[in-house]
C-alpha cells in the first residue's frame, strides 16, 4: 500500500522516516528544490547561521528524541541559561525583563517592584492578583483580555504582546488563550490567581533542570539531512508542485500538472492553506475550513560582524520590541549568547526578526532597504553602527499559522470532516502547536494512523 506525502519539510520528513520504519511505500512530494521547509542552515565565517527556526523548547520532547534516534545525541547542546537575560524595549531603550518572571507572570515581588519595565499602577495590581479566587469557566477569549483581565493592560503591552509576538509572529488580541497558553487557563481555573497557581506548581517535585532550548551543533538542518539521508533508499521523491488531491476508488489521486500518482492514503504535511486548495474538488467544507486558519508573514536577517569591529552587546540572549513601540524590528537574538559553538569568539551575530501580525509590509521591500532600516534601529537601540561582514535575508511568506480566538473549535471541526474520509491525515503547524517538536510529533503520529 502507498502513501503521498505532501510537504517535504519537518513534518512531512518525521512521516517518511516513521512509514519507512514500519516497512511503508511511501512518496514525498515537495515543491521546492530541496528538502526541509524552514529549517534551512547556513555557515558563514564559522558562524552557525538559521534562516528558520534555531531551536526547539526542551518541555516538548518529540524533538530531542527523534535526534537521539538518528544518531544525533553527541550533537545536542542546550541554550546558555546561566546568561539568559531578555530585553524588551520601553521608550527606546532596552529594559531588562525581570526575574523570577513565567511568560508574563510574576513570581518574585521585590524584582518586579524595581524594574522600571513597568508603572507602579500594574506593579500594585500584579501584588494583589495573588488574592484572585477561581470563577466560572469562561468561554475562549484573546491572550490580550485574559492577561488584562489578570494584570491590565500595560502589561499585555509590555509582556504578553512582545513575548508573543517573538514566538507565534502574532497578535495578543487575537490570538486564543485556550490555545496559545492552555496551562495559565488551567491554573486560572483551579486557582483563580495565575501567580498563586504558577508558584503552587513549581513546589511540585521536579523532573530535573533541562535547558529551556535545545538545538543541535551545526544547525537544525543536520536533522532535516539525517531524516533525507534515512528516507531517500526506501521512499521515492518527487519535486513538483501537488496541484489537486481527488477520491478516487478507495483511495486518493494526486494530479503534479501533467501527470498524476495513485495512493492508498494521503498525508497533508503543508500549510493549511494550501491543504485547503489541494482538497477543494474533494471536500469544499474542509477545504474552507483550511484555508481559513490564518497565517503571518515573516523575515528573518542575520547581520555578523568581527568583534574589534562593533560596539557592545549587552549581555543576555536578546531583545524583543513591543508593538506599540515598534518600528521595523520585531526581535533581536545575541546568537553567540545564547547557545555555545554557534558563533566563534572573532565574532558577533545579531539575528533579526520582522514582520508578523500587522508588520507584512516589510516583505514588499527590498533587501537593502530592510537592511538599512534595521541597522539605523539596531543604532538607536545599541549605541552603534558598524558595516556587517556578512548579512543573510530570508523571506518566509504564510509559514506561521495563527491560533485565533475559537482555533480549538475549528481544528475539532475539521478533525471530524477528515475523519470522514478513509486515508486522509492532516499534520503540521496549523493544528496542535506551532515549533518543530510539534510537526515532528504530528508527522509521525499521521504515520502511526496510516500503519494502524
């Protein structure tokens, strides 16, 4: 029996390998040239560079252990913790986030009550959120009325707001608290006060002290190439544009401009959008379901430098830009602070983020012009501005999806519809969590459903 996967980034790679394994036929359709979607690394002058994702959370395991399962373990390293200091950026200059801080939740009362992050209105307000009683359970609502709700709202513009943004490229007053921060409802509902419910857990018995990120040595591409390498002696690979699935008999067509490929079953690895498209001729409802999860637009820019060339850095992992302070920079990582063997010590990478939610524009510029107006930026934030030796820019249009108000509802919605049809698996960003353990587990899980 075969199986079309379609996608040949993480998601639909994490398939492949899991079908090879069970001794599966499987076929990898894949547009692009090669293989592994955003996951794309470069080095330059012995820097380690991302043009995606350049990490993933140690909490979701299913990327650790697919890397230890390839062999990739003695390459693993963990980000610098003992250094973790992040910025956010409060009448244009850069104020560390204070500690003993959970997302946006306070632990620590005399940190909070120093840091010049925040007025004395919200401090008053966060001291007094410990009294908070459990309510009745609300029905789905924004990141930014949940917090607000909690803290006010300087601090959904100064925490939540930021801290998202760097994370899902989107809006905290658009996005789903049930979705985007399930365990602070969960909390919210046993304890009523977030900070009581957070500091309750972390008396808990721990599993042990992790690193909060974890990547590997010589860039996350090593994982995409270890799963082609696995793949490619038992999986065919197709590149070219998939431009319609179809039902046919008991199982699926898929139609690559002149020609079409038979399979038994049908794995969606690809943005939801454009399994929307793909299934329009077979399941209209599905196909709108799809393609009305929204997605962001982003660009990423690694500007490197030789070291007795720039000026300062400030010490920590990097900085991130409130929406209502922003200009052209969402966020900014100190690569080589960050994680070891990255960037040598000659060096200096300042890893850029921009677009998101309400800042697509960007992409419609010209890279010497987002260059220039991210290094006059990096000036006023930094204190200096020196030529890069090297400058790398990557566009990545509709690649994060947005877990909007109601998004579990939908993603129950469209389960039920594909379920209706026999051989039909969805995996991917767009559905139960955005980072690459997330699209490595729901590949292999789309798998397991084929092999069952």
């Amino acid at each position: 029996m075969r199986t079309a996967i379609i996608g040949g980034g993480i998601t639909g790679l994490a398939a492949a390998y899991e079908l090879t394994l069970a001794g599966r036929e499987a076929v990898l359709i894949e547009q692009e040239p090669s293989l592994g979607g955003v996951i794309q690394t470069e080095v330059v002058d012995g820097c380690v560079l991302e043009g995606g994702p350049d990490s993933f959370l140690s909490a979701k395991p299913a990327g650790e252990e697919l890397a230890r399962e390839l062999g990739l373990g003695g390459d693993l390293i963990g980000s610098l913790d003992h250094q973790r200091v992040t910025y956010v950026v409060r009448k244009g200059r850069l104020v560390p986030l204070p500690d003993g801080l959970l997302m946006m939740v306070p632990t620590k009362v005399l940190p909070v009550a120093a840091s010049p992050l925040l007025g004395w209105g919200t401090k008053l307000r966060m001291g007094l959120e410990i009294f908070r009683k459990p309510g009745l359970p609300q029905p789905d609502r924004s990141v930014a009325a949940f917090i607000e709700d909690h803290y006010g709202r300087e601090a959904v513009d100064y925490l939540a707001e930021p801290l998202l943004a760097g994370v899902y490229g989107g809006s905290a007053d658009r996005l789903s608290v049930a979705s985007v921060l399930t365990r602070f409802v969960e909390l919210e509902r046993r304890y009523g006060s977030l900070t009581r419910g957070v500091l309750a857990a972390r008396r808990a018995p721990a599993a042990g002290s992790a690193p909060l990120f974890r990547t590997l040595k010589n860039g996350l591409a090593q994982l995409a190439a270890e799963l082609e390498r696995r793949i490619r002696p038992h999986c065919r690979v197709v590149q070219a544009r998939a431009q319609q699935v179809e039902r046919a008999g008991g199982g699926w067509t898929v139609r690559l401009g002149g020609e079409s490929l038979e399979a038994d079953h049908m794995i969606l690895a690809c943005p939801a959008w454009a399994a929307g498209e793909l299934l329009r001729s077979a399941d209209e409802r599905l196909s709108s379901e799809l393609e009305a999860i929204p997605y962001t637009s982003s660009v990423t820019l690694a500007l490197g430098y030789r070291r007795e060339e720039c000026g300062p850095i400030p010490p920590g992992f990097g900085f991130l830009v409130p929406a209502c302070e922003r200009q052209t920079l969402v966020a900014c990582t100190f690569v080589g602070a960050k994680f070891p063997c990255r960037v040598p010590e000659t060096h200096v990478v300042l890893r850029c983020f921009l677009g998101g939610s309400g800042g697509e524009a960007v992409l419609e510029q010209d890279d010497e012009d987002l260059i220039r107006a991210v290094r006059a930026e990096l000036k006023q934030l930094l204190g200096w501005d020196k030529e890069p030796r090297f400058t790398r820019l990557r566009r990545w249009r509709r690649a994060m999806a947005q877990y909007e108000v109601g998004h579990a509802r939908r993603i129950a919605a469209i389960r039920e519809m594909a379920a209706r049809h026999p051989g039909l698996q969805l995996a991917g960003n767009a559905y139960e969590g955005i980072g690459v353990p997330d699209c490595i587990r729901t590949g292999r899980d789309a798998a397991r459903a084929v092999v069952r």
